[in-house]
C-alpha cells in the first residue's frame, strides 16, 4: 500500500453522514464567487510528496476553500499565507497559489488535516474527529520511514495528530503534553527503532487569527523554519 493507494480510498470516504451531506450540500450552493467554477465537495487527501520528512496538520478543509478545489489549504486565506510562508522558506515552488492546476510542488513537505471532509462551522464533532482519525494514522505509518517533524496547527491538530502518532508508532507522554504557540515534543518511536520526530505546536494559520495578530508571518515563519531544521531541510 502507498499514500496515493490510501489517498484513492480516502476520496471515496462516506463515513460522516453529516459531513458528507454538508460538503455535497455546499458544492452545489457554491459561493457567489465562485458560481461558476466546479467544486470537489469530497473528501481532501493530503498534498506533497510520499518521501516528506515534515508533515503539516490542520484542521479540515474550508466549506469554499479545499472543499471547493479539492487540493489541501488551497482556495482560502489560510492557505495563501501558509504557502507563501512554504516558499519563502524554499519548500513551496510557487508564492501564490490559485488551484489543482497551478503547478504547485513542496519539497519535502507534506500538507494534511485530521478531518478530510469540510464541516458546518469549522466544528467537527468528537465523533466525526475520532472516525478520521484512522486515515492520519495511516498517513503518518506510510511516511515513518522519513518523517522527522509535525506542524500541528491549533489545538484541534494537536490533540489530533498526537493522537494518531501514539497509535501509528511513537511513543507520546501521557498525559498528553499541552498545546501553545511554540510547544515542542521530542517522540521515540514506541519500539526503540527508526528516528524520532518532533512536533511543533503553531497557532492555526486562520483567517481570524491573523486578523487579530494572534498569530503573524513572522510567528508561522519561525516555528515552519524550527519545523523544517528538524526535519532536514
Ligand atoms: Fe470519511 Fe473523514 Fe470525511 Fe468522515 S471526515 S467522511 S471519515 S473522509
């Protein structure tokens, strides 16, 4: 099995009633915008190459963002700002991006979220989170031969991707460690075997919080260029 085996299943997912009927709900409203273009309004796979030694995780695809292009983080403010914070850094091969078809590549550096399917509010339940969760912990299992760094962003992806590291092989502390803007957590493999890895904890790259200055350029900067030492690049 490999991540493009996994990503082909993912995209068939139906496990969330609710999610399911809210993405194909706002697929076929659309936003005024974007009236006539296309949606996915399926489930978004992961995005970046099979071998990436970083791995970053957010919360799920926005309604008319990633819902709408099917790529993740691509579509929305969030996403403009992580990648163009990705290519300053030489991860990224574009500044901008502006859909599937842009011929965006990452080096090294792969783009995920704990939820594949957008949800109403942002807010995946308890219940819609823990039945995704299996899809990252796959995720994680493909790429442990390389991985050597995880960007979580906000505390949902925190939780979410320490989550799915315990059950995919690493050994995290229990209680689980905190997430804050700047958190680190060194984790063993639960074996003894293969490489550690490290996840970052980082402020979500949200349209309010950069708003509000919660969460700045130069603050994801840092903790993507901390991320990214850790894993080698
Ligand atoms: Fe499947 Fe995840 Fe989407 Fe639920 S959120 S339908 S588990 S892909």
């Amino acid at each position: 099995r490999t991540l493009a085996d996994m990503d082909a299943r993912l995209v068939e997912c139906r496990a969330c009633p609710r999610l399911v009927a809210w993405r194909e709900a706002t697929a076929l409203e659309k936003r005024a915008a974007f009236r006539d273009r296309e949606y996915w309004g399926r489930p978004v796979p992961g995005f970046g190459p099979a071998d990436a030694t970083l791995l970053i995780t957010g919360l799920a695809p926005a309604a008319h963002g990633a819902n709408r292009t099917g790529r993740m983080f691509t579509g929305d403010r969030a996403g403009d700002l992580l990648f163009a914070t990705l290519y300053e850094l030489g991860l990224a091969s574009r500044a901008t991006v502006t859909g599937p078809d842009d011929g965006l590549e990452l080096t090294g550096v792969r783009v995920t979220a704990p939820v594949h399917c957008a949800p109403p509010d942002n807010r995946p339940t308890p219940g819609e989170r823990d039945t995704c969760r299996p899809w990252l912990t796959r995720e994680t299992q493909l790429l442990r031969p390389t991985l050597r760094a995880v960007v979580a962003l906000g505390a949902f992806g925190w939780q979410a991707a320490l989550a799915a590291l315990g059950e995919a092989g690493w050994s995290v502390p229990r209680p689980r460690p905190a997430f804050g803007h700047g958190a680190r957590v060194p984790l063993p493999t639960a074996d003894g075997s293969g490489a550690p890895l490290t996840v970052f904890g980082c402020y979500h790259v949200s349209q309010r919080n950069v708003f509000t200055g919660r969460l700045t350029p130069e603050m994801l900067s840092r903790v993507l260029a901390e991320a990214a030492h850790a894993a080698g690049l």
